[in-house]
C-alpha cells in the first residue's frame, strides 16, 4: 500500500487564513505609513510657508 503524503483541507484552509491575515496587517501598515508621510510633507510645506513669511 502506497503512502499518501500531501496536505488535508484543514491543513490548506489554516495557512491560507494565515496568510490572509498577514497580507491585511501589510496592508494596513503601508495604508498608515503612506498618511504618516502625507501628513509630513503638509507640516513641511507649512514650516516652509512660514519661514519665507518671516525672512521677507
């Protein structure tokens, strides 16, 4: 008798939730460092702003 070797479909179905839950954490990471670096560049802008406001 030949050995079945392979994966079950609870096997398959728990490293895909696996997956999906780490692919959603990266995204929201990306989403959060993406407004972290808008909201940056506004404050730069702004102190810029001010800076040639009072050099002037």
């Amino acid at each position: 008798m030949k050995s079945k070797t392979g994966f079950t479909l609870i096997e398959v179905l728990a490293a895909m939730a696996v997956l999906v839950i780490l692919v959603l954490a990266l995204t929201r990471m990306f989403v959060q460092a993406a407004d972290i670096t808008k909201r940056g560049n506004t404050a730069l802008m702004r102190n810029s702003t001010g800076e040639t406001a009072l050099e002037t």
